[in-house]
C-alpha cells in the first residue's frame, strides 16, 4: 500500500488550513499523536493547485505519495506541485527545448501546439494548424518531433523552418495515427502507432467502410482540408523505427505491445519501454492491457526479452500509463489515467525492477510527461485541461 514516509524533521512541518493545525503522517516520536493527513487532492472541497490558490505550506507536498523509501531520494522536500495553465480540451506531448527554454504541448481537439515561456511563464499559441499532433519530442541535435493524428505520419521540424516528413507509410501502407515519438543517439527516430487519432474529436475517421466508420455515417472531409478524408485504416497497432537513411522497420508488433502509446529508453538505451494502453477507434484486435512493455535493444536496433515491466495496479486501481520517461537512475516515470479512481491519476514511479516508488497526484488525469528546466530537473505534466509541474531531486535522461 502506498504511503507516507518521512524521516528528517524539516518534513514534520505544520500547516494552517481551515483554522486547524495540520502535521505530516510519520513524523518524530515527540510530535503530537493526533497528526492527521494533510489536504489532497482526494479532499472536498480539493486543494487549488493555480497561481492564485493558498500557498502549500507542507513539507512534503501532500500529493507526493510515496511507497518506498527512495521516493523521497528523487523527489524535493520543498517543491511544491504547480498548475502552470489551464485551457486545453486535451493536453499531450509535453516537450521542452533546452536552447530556449520552452515547454510545448499539444492541444489534440483545438489542432494546435501550445508553449510556455521559462522566463515568465507567458502562455501562447505556438504552431496552429498542428495536424493534430500528439507526442512531442526534441532529438540530438535540437530539431522538435511530432507525432501527427491527421496525417498519420511523423515530422521533423528543421533549424531553418522547414518540416521533413520522416514517415508516413510501411510497406505502401499509411500508418493508423502515430502517438509518440523519441530519438536515439545513433540518429534513428522511435515511434507508436496505435489508432487513436482515428476519430471526429482528436484527428479524422477512416473513410466510408473503414475500421472507424464501418457504418459510413461519418463525413470524414467536413472541416478538413481537401486531401483529407480518404484514408482507412490498413495496418496493425505496431512500433516502428526510421534509420538515419529514413528506412522504417517494424519493431514491436501488435502481439508485442497492443496499442503502443508512449515509449521511452533507458538511460543507456539498452532497453524500451512501451505503454501498451487499451483499444481505440476501429480496433478489432485484443488490446493493450495497460501495462509497461519492456524490451532490450540490440546495436542494430532489434528487439528481444519481451517482459511486462509492470501491470501498472496501485492499491488495486489501475493507473492507465501513457506518456513515459526515465530519470538518469534508470527509474521509470508513467503518466496515469486511473479514470474515476479519484486520488490515483498523475504519475507512478518505478525501479528499473519495476517495483513502485511512489505517486505524484494530480486532480486530472495525466496525459504525458516529460522533463526539463535549465537543470532538467522539472517534471512537466500535461494533464487533461491542464499543465503541472513539480521540481525533482533527479534529471531526466536524454533530450526531452
């Protein structure tokens, strides 16, 4: 069971809220016997997480929730849980660009990239139309990475303005909808495509007859732009990887990861891991179980030892994984959809063994994660309408 863990006495800090003094669990022997836990975000009313809201006058912050001890080794006893922004219809792809110092996002529904400015934290449009786009990422040498819904294929965006498609077909056949994408060092580009994107809200249904409009009901031209529309779903949910000369190889396939989502490495790139979710639009397959998939990595890019690294059930709640990240020590970082299971979406924290850490609470669920900050450092979270953050006691591995 997950829990409250802290030893050294700047964590047995009190707070007043609602006129009452409030104490950590867990504190020293000579604290008082009736501390009780601080408010969450599984209160009523729940905590404000804004910039306007009551300051958290906790050490921990009462929504980092650990279940073993070396949670608090990657966490910060003093940084508190932040809503940087609301107003998104759905938040995905967080990525941050070290250079200058931005986070950006996409708004799936809203067909749009969205970002947010270190400096003082300005809030803009930043890419509109995004064609959909959902997982971001910036590779070795700086270059942004997207993932696009509506034109099922994956895009570089150049140092000098110009977009080199990257992918958009295997073996003559165009892809479902790509989700995530992440780079390698040795210049190959790693991506998910499951079917997500095969719908009115988050990109275009199939044409008539196609898996997601097997009815034909739906009009998969109106709003979009005239070569929009004639596509249907060919292929199975898979991942995939494009070499340096633009080659794309199928590497994981449906019966290895159904409906892959998010994907990241290890720090040393000896192993994948792939958020295997559930199904989506026109899925006739079984579907991914909500569970993290791991496989090792060979130097010539293949895959082997296909292992669940975890079913990703906290407390007996499932807590969905999506967007995925390591931190310099191996540990695995998952964003959580715990549906109505009020208390469990935001983050799960795991060994490279796969056994829990801990939680990071969030009051919606979390969509995709990444980290950045000058320190890479900072845990960003795009969760639903929302953007969080939370500095850490770790770095994130890699670029973001």
């Amino acid at each position: 069971m997950t829990k409250h863990i802290s030893h050294l006495s700047r964590r047995q800090a009190l707070g007043a809220l609602g006129g009452g003094a409030v104490a950590l669990t867990g504190v020293a022997a000579n604290a008082q016997s009736t501390a009780v836990e601080p408010l969450s975000t599984i209160t009523t009313p729940r905590r404000e997480f804004g910039p306007d809201a009551d300051p958290n006058v906790y050490f921990w912050d009462p929504d980092l929730v650990a279940a073993e001890d070396g949670f608090w080794g990657v966490m910060q006893p003093n940084a508190s849980i932040e809503r940087l922004w609301t107003g998104a219809r759905w938040a995905e792809g967080p990525a941050w660009n070290s250079v200058g110092k931005y986070l950006i996002w996409s708004d799936i529904p809203e067909n749009r990239q969205m970002r947010w400015l270190d400096e003082d934290g300005h809030v803009s449009e930043f890419r509109k139309p995004s064609n959909n786009s959902n997982g971001n990422s910036f590779d070795y040498q700086g270059r942004q990475l997207s993932a696009e819904h509506l034109t099922r294929r994956v895009v570089r965006y150049e140092l000098d303005g110009s977009v080199t498609i990257l992918a958009d077909m295997f073996e003559g056949k165009r892809f479902n909808s790509p989700n995530d994408i992440v780079a390698h060092p040795d210049g190959s580009y790693w991506f998910t495509d499951p079917p997500y994107g095969g719908q009115l809200y988050e990109g275009a249904p199939d044409a008539a007859g196609g898996p997601s409009n097997a009815a034909g009901l739906l009009n998969p031209r109106l709003g979009q732009p005239p070569e929009i529309g004639d596509w249907n779903r060919e292929m199975e949910t898979a991942t995939y990887r494009v070499d340096g000369s633009g080659t794309v190889t199928r590497v994981a396939t449906e019966a290895d990861a159904a409906d892959p989502n998010g994907l990241c490495f290890s720090p040393d790139q000896s192993v994948l891991y792939i958020a295997s979710t559930g199904k989506g639009p026109g899925d006739t397959g079984p579907g991914g179980n909500g569970e993290i998939i791991a496989m090792d990595v060979a130097a010539d890019g293949t895959l082997s030892n296909r292992r669940v690294f975890s079913d990703c059930v906290v407390d007996g709640v499932k807590c969905g994984p999506d967007g995925l990240r390591t931190d310099v020590a191996g540990n695995v970082w998952a964003s959580s959809n715990a549906g109505r299971n009020v208390g469990y979406s935001g983050v799960t924290i795991w060994t490279p063994e796969g056994t829990l850490l801990g939680r990071i609470r969030l009051p919606e669920v979390c969509g995709n994660i990444c980290f950045g900050g000058p320190k890479r450092n900072r845990l960003f979270m795009a969760a639903s309408q929302s953007i969080y953050s939370v500095f850490t006691g770790t770095q994130g591995a890699g670029p973001a």
